[in-house]
C-alpha cells in the first residue's frame, strides 16, 4: 500500500511544479532581455518547456517563473547582502 500511495505524491509533487513553473503568465507580447544561458543549461530547460502539457508555455516564461520563485525564497538573504553591501554616499 505504501508504494501506491508513494506514487499518488510524486504526481501530485509533479503536478506542482509543473503548474508553478511550467506556466506561462507572460502577456504574449512581452519584451524581456537577453541573457546567455550554458548550453548544458539550455538544453535541459528547453526538453522540460517541451514537455509540458499545453506546449504553449516558452523557456522565456520558464525562466522568469524560476527567477521569480528565487527571488522571494532569498528575499531575506537578497536585502541583507544588499544593505552590507551598500554603501551611503553622506
């Protein structure tokens, strides 16, 4: 019973990451910037964005989901290597 039940978490442990990161909540017409990416990197963002189930999401979408969800998880961390790295000009 423990592996049925195993298997029902990992889907749904799937089934979260792929609507928090796998989504596409960019307006179609959003102009992001250029960022260069390892080609080791690329390739595995790319396969997952493929694989996801609308097929509309795009890597550039992909991408700021994982930076957006980086960025309030450290946001703590983030602010105070900023304000001991930030120095007042007077």
């Amino acid at each position: 019973m423990k592996n049925l039940f195993k298997k029902t978490e990992e889907k749904n442990d799937t089934k979260k990451y792929e609507d928090q990161f796998l989504t596409n909540r960019l307006p179609a017409n959003s102009k992001g910037k250029v960022v260069y990416i390892r080609p080791e990197h690329h390739e595995v963002l790319i396969r997952l964005v493929q694989l996801s189930k609308e097929n509309k999401t795009t890597l550039y979408a992909y991408i700021d989901n994982i930076l957006e969800q980086h960025l309030k998880d450290h946001a703590d961390d983030i602010k105070a290597y900023f304000q001991q790295h930030f120095k007042p000009i007077l």
